[in-house]
C-alpha cells in the first residue's frame, strides 16, 4: 500500500528556488469541520484559511486573491452551483473547485462537476480522501504558475514574497541596501491584453509623481527569466480595510487626513488623463504617522488611449459608481469620486453605504438605494462633512464633484473652519433637507 503523504510536509519552496503563491485556501459555507481540519494541518505550514458565508462575500474574495482550492458546500441557500463555478473559474482558470455535499444533494453536485467543478467530497466527510484532494492540488499548483519568481531582475535580491492575484505575484525585494516591492507577472497566465495592462500600470505610475501616489523605480523583463516586473518603493504599512474593523469608524481627524491625502492623489492620477477605477480600502496604505499612499493601478485608464477599456478591469464592485455597472466607457473622473465617496464613507462610519448578498444586488443597492445618513452612525461627523458626503456619493454624475479639485476646496474650506464650525438651526434644516434626498 502506497504511504499517505503528510499534507503538512507539502513545500511553500522548491528546490529550483521558486517561492509558491502564498497558498490560501477557501471554504464557501458553515462546514466547520472541514474548517477545522484545514487550520489544523496547514495552518502550521502556512496556509491561509479564508471562508465565507454569503455568496456575494465569496465572490469578492475571489476577485481579490488567488485560491488553490475552493471548497463549495451545497448547504448554501438560494446558491447556484453552476453560475458561482463559472464565475470562481473565470477569476482564476487553476482554482479547483470542490463541491461539498450531502447524500440529497449527489444530482445537484454531479451537475456542478459538468459545469467545471474538479469533484465531490461527500459528508459525512472522509480525512483520507481530503488530505488527497489539498495533496493533490497543493502539489500540481506548481506547475501552473511556475515561472511566478524564478529568477529576480539583475541586481535584486528576493527576500519572500509579500501577496499574490490571479495572475502575478508582489515579492519584497533588496538592492543596495534598500528594499523594493517587485510586481511579477507570471509568463504562463498572462495573455497580450495582460501583458498591456500590466506595462500600462508601470507607465502611468512613472509620470506620477506625488506624496500619496506609490512611486515606481523601474520595469521591463528580468534577463534570465523573461518575466515582465514592475520595481516599486516598498510601502511600510498596512491596507486601509485592515484599520476598519468591528464596524468601528476611524478618528475623525484621521479620516478627514486620509480622505484628503487621497483627494490629493487622485487629483494628480486626473490631471494626467488617467482613471484609477479601483478606490478601495485595500489598494490604500496608511503608514504610522496615518499618512496614505494610493496603490494598484491595474485598472487604472488613460483617457483617449487605444487600450480597450473593458469589463474585465472594473474594479471592485462593492466600490463601483452606478454607472460602472451599465458602461464603463461612461466613466470619467466622477466614477473615481463615487469610489472615494464609498470609502471615506466608511472610514466615518465604520459601515459600508451599499450593501448585498451578490453582486446583482450590491450593482442594484448601488443605483437604487439611499444610504444611512452617517450622522446617525457617528454622531461626531460635523454636517459640513456630511454634506460633502453626499455630494460625493450622488447616484447622477452630472450631480457630484465634477472635479477633485472642487472636493478639494471643500475639505479645505472645512479644515480651515472647524474649530469655529458650531451647527446651528440653519445646518440642522439644511442636513434635514439632504436627509429626505440623499440618506434613508
């Protein structure tokens, strides 16, 4: 009888020196014991556990990094196997897909498995055919995205590698004493249209020039290895989504700081042409003197450029403007300030202003609904930032910041004025009158 492999003594680095993606797994579902087992045995080595309970939530994590296996159970209510694997397929063509179900469900998952899902690991759960199924995928995973790191460009050296997408890799990196985040493409999952989009980030982030713009140093192809990279300073910080948590706002002073750090920021990305087109907590750093640096521009657009501007690069949608879900060639600078909006919302408030279950209903919520009024879930947002809020946060786009410099001069006009800023009945009846218009 062949020997079970210890799924525990699986590399994270093989011997030809490729550093792995870091390796994440995802369970969509309660599935607690399946849970427990993975954090048990991997977690030791490694491993990243996410889960997700909703499938709106799955889907979002799905966009954002990659998942060598992705455990779905049919438990979920309301779910539909075939449209979630060929959405969690399209994120990422290498993921597999594991459908986890009961004796009832065995029709329903035999389906799935013609939709594209790799198999089914059927409850009460067997370890032996588990610990097969990570071997397995953790082991062959290398062959899919060999290539990631194998060599550094000249003069750099790889300290380890920092996060990973669905089709490169960010590596920490040293060179003459100073350390640099290397953006590396991996060369057996780009496609030309990547390829583009990938030196299309290097040449917008070399014209900026700005303190909250992350600055690129150089890029090309590594001369061994031929793998496109993108060298960049190395931020010493953490995501703004790490700071919001527990739905706790941040300090007034300190978002108030941020929002206008990146106001800022995105003026100058606008004065050159060039959409974002991804504004979102995590594409934020905040260093420990709470100062922000504006980061990917993968999605990022430069206007009248011949690059097709195409659905595949929107973003992330609990972030997007109404309009980004009907024509993305609509956007323009105001699509950035509505994903601003989103975020500065939530760095005020501690809550997202749009929330659902699934993307469908997130776009809806988006284009329909009013948001709280963030007054009522921070009473020590002033109304004149309030104000501000809603301006940025309007469903029209003839109807919000036509400019990040307006938004500018606001935040400025207020920060100028808060310390002789006390509300009045006149602010009161005029946050009243924006109530009925633009929070429920």
């Amino acid at each position: 009888m062949e020997k079970e492999e210890d799924i525990r003594n699986l590399p994270t680095q093989y011997e030809d020196r490729t550093e792995d993606l870091i390796p994440r797994i995802l369970i969509v579902g309660e599935e607690g014991f399946l849970a427990d087992f993975i954090r048990k045995e991997l977690g030791p080595r490694g491993y990243v556990l996410d889960q997700a309970y909703e499938i709106a939530e799955a889907e979002l994590k799905l966009v954002q990094y990659f998942y060598r296996v992705v455990f779905f159970s049919m438990d979920i209510k309301g779910s539909d196997p075939h449209d979630f694997i060929k959405f969690a397929k399209g994120c990422c063509e290498f993921s597999r897909i594991i459908v986890v179900a009961g004796e009832k469900d065995m029709d329903a998952s035999l389906n799935a498995i013609k939709s594209g899902a790799f198999d089914v690991l059927t409850k009460p759960i067997a370890i032996g055919k588990l610990k097969s199924f990570i071997s397995d995928a953790i082991s062959t995973d290398k062959d899919n995205i060999k290539g990631i790191a194998l060599e550094p460009p000249a003069g750099y050296r790889i300290v380890k590698q920092l996060s990973s997408g669905s089709f490169c890799a960010v590596m920490l990196a040293e060179k003459d004493n100073k350390f640099y985040a290397i953006k590396i493409l991996s060369r057996n999952l780009y496609s030309m249209e990547k390829l583009k989009r990938f030196f299309r980030e290097a040449g917008i982030l070399s014209k900026l020039e700005h303190p909250n713009i992350m600055q690129i140093c150089e890029y090309g192809f590594s001369d061994k290895s031929e793998i496109p990279y993108i060298a960049m300073e190395y931020l010493q910080g953490k995501p703004l989504s790490e700071m919001i948590v527990d739905s706790t706002p941040l300090q007034l002073p300190k978002a108030i700081k941020i929002l206008r750090q990146l106001t800022s920021a995105l003026a100058a990305v606008h004065g050159h042409e060039i959409l974002h087109r991804d504004i979102k907590p995590h594409n934020v750093i905040i260093d420990a003197d709470f100062n922000a640096k504006l980061t990917d521009f993968g999605a990022a657009h430069v206007l009248e450029s011949n690059l097709t501007m195409t659905n595949s690069s929107l973003g992330s949608p609990t972030y997007m403007a109404p309009e980004s879900f009907d024509n993305i060639k609509d956007a323009d600078a105001r699509t950035d300030i509505f994903s601003l909006g989103i975020v500065a919302y939530e760095m005020l408030t501690g809550h997202l202003p749009f929330k659902g279950r699934t993307i469908a209903h997130v776009s809806d919520a988006i284009k329909k609904n009013r948001p709280v009024e963030p007054c009522r879930l921070n009473p020590k947002i002033p109304f004149q930032v309030q104000n501000i809020l809603a301006k940025m946060l309007k469903k029209e786009p003839a109807r919000r910041y036509q400019t990040t410099i307006e938004l500018l001069k606001d935040l400025d006009v207020f920060e100028k004025n808060k310390y002789f800023i006390v509300p009045g009945f006149k602010d009161k009846l005029v946050s009243l009158l924006h109530l009925s218009k633009d929070w429920s």
